[in-house]
C-alpha cells in the first residue's frame, strides 16, 4: 500500500499546494480502507484453492469494489468541478482574444502596407517574366524571377532565347538531315525492291523448271513402281499356285496315309476278331464234355435240393448250384 501511496503524491505533483490538499482529502479515506484489507488478501492468497477459498475471495472482490465505486463517483464529481471551471477560464479568454486580435490584424495591415505592395509587385513580375519565358518553351517555376534584378532577368532572358533559337536550329538540321535521310532510304529500298523482284522472277522460273523435271522424274518413279509392282503380282501369284499344288499333294499325301491306316487298323481288327472266335470254338469243343457233366451235376442238385426239409441244407444247395450254374456257361 506504500507503492499506492507514493504513486497518488507523484500525481498531485505540480498542482496548487490547496486543490493537491483537496484531491488528497478525497481519496486518502479509500486507499487507508483498501490499507485495511491488505492483511485478508495476502491471507485468501496463500492458501489452498477450496469452496471455502472461493467463497472468501469473492467477499473480498465484493468489499473492494466498493472502494473503486465510491472512488469513482468522487473523481467524477471532482472532474466536473474542475472542469466547469476550466471552461469559464476558456470563455473568459475567448473573449478577451477576440477583442485583441481584431485590434493587432488591423494594426499589422497598417504596419505591412507598403510591404505587401512590394510583394504584390514582385508576383506580378514573377508572372510577367514566367510568361515571357513560355515564348521560349522554359519554365520559371524553380526560379526566383520576382526578386530577380532588371540587369539579371535580360541576361537570363537573352540566355534562355539563344538557347531556344540554338535548339530549333539544331531541330530544323536534324529534320532536313531526316528528310534527306529518309529519301536516300527510299531510293535503296526501291533499288531493293527492284533486285528482289528480279530475283523472285528469276526463283519462280528456276521453280517451274524444277516442278517440271520433279514430273518427270515422278513419271519415270511411277512407271518403274508400278513395273515393279506387276512383277511383284506376278511372283506372288506364281508362288500362290505353287504353294496350293504343295498344299493339295500335301493333303492328297495326308488322305492317301489315313486310308492306309485305316485299312490296316481295320484288318487287324479283323484278324483280332477272327483270332478270338477261333480261340472260343476251340475252348468251347475241348470243354464241352466237363459241360455236359456240369449240366448233369445241376439237373441232380436241383433234385437234391427239392428232397431236403432244412433251409440251411436248401440255402448251401442253392449257393454251390448258383456257383456251378455260373462257371458252366463260361465254358
């Protein structure tokens, strides 16, 4: 609060000794007050965040707000007063300025009287002189011609004028020179001109000439291609033929070799089958006397199997005549 303190003297510094004594007396209540609440500060600071710490620290905000409310009604109040008073002083200097600065203008006219008819003569000359310089295509913009002495501004003018007339000269030179120069270009381009239109007819010419050879010689290409062509056509046709007799002797080959094949896959065919028949006569006559005897061997169990009463006697019968039934009529 020491810091508060000395910072509220810095401020009143340099006003009256009675309106620093006034603002003082206003605003000391308030800051020993918020002296006062310095202790309870420092104590909701440092301890530990909790509901209760929160609860603490709004009162506090809530105490010491009502310090700077309070301080702030005051210093509008006081801001009033002073200004209030501020604005009579202004108002009283107003009018005591208006009522001197009318007397000293009018003052000062009568003073400058013969040094404003100086000055209006020299802006008049600066602008007689700007435009005499206009004759001449220069500018007196840059230059003081008003307070320029009658001696001087000749000297000036004769120099700007002779180096007017010095720069036409050397213009009118450089467009005769322009002149002259552009006729001699005219004449070589014409020259030009001329050799380029002989050389073009000469080129045309040499072109049809070349076109011409170019035909013939496109001719002759032609009728050598189109030789070559038919003899081309010719070969092509010839090796056709030759390979269509190649592929039909081929094929003739081809179905002459299958017919063959044909004909000696089917004879062994034959042969097979005549082999087998012949085999199956000769088995069959050197057993038909076992098959006879077989047959005989049946007819005798068939009997057998009609005198048993046991179905299992019947059922082993039945099983060996099924088995030499069988191996009968394979033979």
């Amino acid at each position: 609060m020491n810091d508060l303190l000395v910072q509220e003297t810095e401020q009143l510094k340099g006003l009256d000794e009675s309106k620093a004594k006034q603002i003082k007396a206003v605003f000391d209540p308030m800051v020993k007050m918020l002296e006062g609440f310095e202790d309870s500060f420092n104590g909701i600071i440092a301890l530990d965040i909790s509901p209760k710490k929160c609860v603490l620290a709004k009162r506090l905000r809530l105490d010491i707000s009502k310090i700077r409310v309070s301080a702030d009604k005051e210093r509008k109040i006081l801001k009033e007063e002073y200004l209030r008073g501020g604005n009579a002083v202004q108002g009283v200097y107003n009018i005591l300025k208006f009522a001197v600065v009318d007397k000293e203008e009018k003052l000062k006219d009568i003073e400058l009287h013969y040094e404003k008819i100086e000055e209006e003569k020299k802006a008049k000359s600066q602008i007689d002189r700007a435009l005499e310089l206009s004759r001449y295509e220069a500018s007196g913009e840059f230059v003081d011609l008003g307070n320029m002495p009658d001696e001087v501004w000749n000297n000036y003018l004769a120099g700007v004028k002779n180096n007017y007339e010095a720069i036409k000269e050397a213009e009118r030179k450089a467009e005769a020179d322009r002149i002259e120069q552009e006729k001699k270009e005219a004449a070589e381009r014409e020259a030009m001109r001329a050799e380029n239109e002989r050389l073009k007819i000469e080129a045309e010419k040499a072109e049809k000439k070349r076109i011409a050879e170019q035909k013939k010689l496109d001719k002759a290409k032609a009728l050598q291609e189109e030789k070559l062509r038919i003899e081309r056509e010719k070969v092509e046709a010839e090796k056709r033929i030759q390979d269509e007799i190649i592929r039909k002797e081929r094929e003739a080959k081809e179905k002459l070799e299958r017919e063959i094949q044909e004909k000696e896959t089917e004879r062994l065919r034959l042969e097979k089958e005549e082999s087998d028949r012949l085999k199956a006569e000769q088995k069959k006559a050197k057993n038909a006397p076992d098959k006879q005897k077989l047959e005989k061997l049946v007819f005798y169990m068939e009997e057998i199997g009609r005198g048993l009463k046991g179905e299992e006697a019947k059922e082993i019968v039945r099983e060996a005549y099924r088995l030499i039934k069988g191996f009968s009529k394979n033979l």
